[in-house]
C-alpha cells in the first residue's frame, strides 16, 4: 500500500502533483482543502464557519480536521491501494493525530515536501486567483498564509524528518519535472 502525505506551502503544487500520482498509482486522494470548499459549497452552517476562516488565509481547527480524516481512513474499500494525503497535516497536533491513526489501521507512509521559492508562490497563486475565484488567492491573503505556514505548518517537517520518512523534493521547476523527482521517491521507498 502506498500512502503519501504530501506537504509544501500555499501554492507549493500539492493539488497539481496529487493528480499526478493518482493517475500513474491508482491511489485514492484526499485533499483537505477540496472537502472543506465542498462543505462551504453545500451552504451549510459549518460551511459558512469554514468560510470565515478559510477566506481570511487561516487554518480550520485540529479537532475538526481530525473528523474528516477519522471517516475518511474508516471508509476506504479493502482493495485500497493507497492514499495522497493532500494539505493533510498542517499542524504538528495534525500529524501527531495522523501518525496514531495510521498505527491503528497498520498503514505505512512517506512525507514529500514540496519546496517552492517564496516569490514563485506568491505569483502562481495571484495567477490561479484570476481563474480560481477563490477568495484566499489575492495577494493581502496569500501573505497571510505564507506566514501562517512558517508558523504552523513548517514544524511539522522536523516532526517527519525525526520519523526518518521525510523526502524534500525541489517544486520550483515545471510541472512534470517535480514529478519525475517524486516518481522516482515513491519507486525507491516502496521497493523497499
Ligand atoms: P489547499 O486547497 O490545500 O490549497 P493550496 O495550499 O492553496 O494549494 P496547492 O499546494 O494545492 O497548489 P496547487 O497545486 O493548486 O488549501 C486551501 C486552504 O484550506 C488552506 O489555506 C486552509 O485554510 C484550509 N486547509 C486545507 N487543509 C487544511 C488542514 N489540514 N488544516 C487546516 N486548514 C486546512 O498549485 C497552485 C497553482 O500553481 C496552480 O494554479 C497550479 O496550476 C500552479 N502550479 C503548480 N505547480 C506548478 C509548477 N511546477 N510550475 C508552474 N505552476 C505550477
């Protein structure tokens, strides 16, 4: 079974190299970000709560990400072959979290990190605000959470690196240049 927490900053290509490696896989993805916008989509009242946080460039809550991922892992078909793990954790109480499940569930994982030039980022997420319409794609938000990564979510690379399963992978080049660096991550890791 292969499963791929994959982690980088806002913008980083988490969504784009997710499809990537679901196409050549077969693997199930989970992005985070797409269930908490499909919940906002649904116009319920958690949804409405999830925009307010959402569009202010702020992470949701641990305890309610720890939901998602609880029905999620609880769900998947016996002949699973894997999962992405995409924008999930965020936090280090996030992959404490991830780590006690996977125990339960007898999975194993590996952590990419996709590292992406500050500048790049902030550029590629003003482009995808033009045809997004996402409200967290302009540029006071992005700052925002560019911040909010070096304060939250940047920690949780030490935490997999001391779990020996971190793997840095260079984002800045074109999009199917990081992925032949990921492919040949997950060839290495999973011959093992
Ligand atoms: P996400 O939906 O995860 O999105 P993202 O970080 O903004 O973008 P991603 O890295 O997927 O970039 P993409 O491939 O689209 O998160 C949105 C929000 O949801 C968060 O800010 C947070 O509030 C909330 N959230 C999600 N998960 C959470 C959690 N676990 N806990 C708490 N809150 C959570 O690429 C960006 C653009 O660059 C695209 O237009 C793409 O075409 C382009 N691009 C990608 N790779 C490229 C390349 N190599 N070269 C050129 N362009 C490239």
């Amino acid at each position: 079974m292969l499963n791929v927490i994959l982690c980088g900053a806002p913008g980083s290509g988490k969504g784009t190299q997710s499809q990537f490696i679901v196409e050549k896989y077969g693997v199930q993805h989970l992005s985070t970000g797409d269930v908490l916008r499909a919940e906002i989509a649904s116009g319920s009242e958690l949804g409405k709560k999830i925009d307010n946080i959402i569009s202010k460039g702020n992470l949701v809550p641990d305890e309610l990400m720890l939901g998602v991922i609880e029905n999620y892992i609880a769900s998947l078909p016996a002949d699973c072959k894997g999962t992405i793990f995409d924008g999930y954790p965020r936090t280090v109480a996030q992959a404490e979290s991830l780590t006690s499940l996977l125990e339960k569930y007898r999975m194993d994982a590996i952590m990419i990190d996709l590292l992406v030039d500050e500048q790049l980022l902030i550029q590629r997420l003003i482009d995808r605000g033009k045809v997004s319409g996402r409200a967290d794609d302009n540029l006071n938000t992005i700052r925002h959470r560019l911040a909010v990564y070096h304060n939250q979510t940047e920690p949780v690379a030490h935490y997999y690196l001391h779990q020996g399963i971190y793997f840095p992978v260079n984002g800045n080049y074109a999009m199917p240049d990081v992925f032949i660096q990921i492919e040949s991550i997950i060839d290495r890791e999973t011959k093992r």
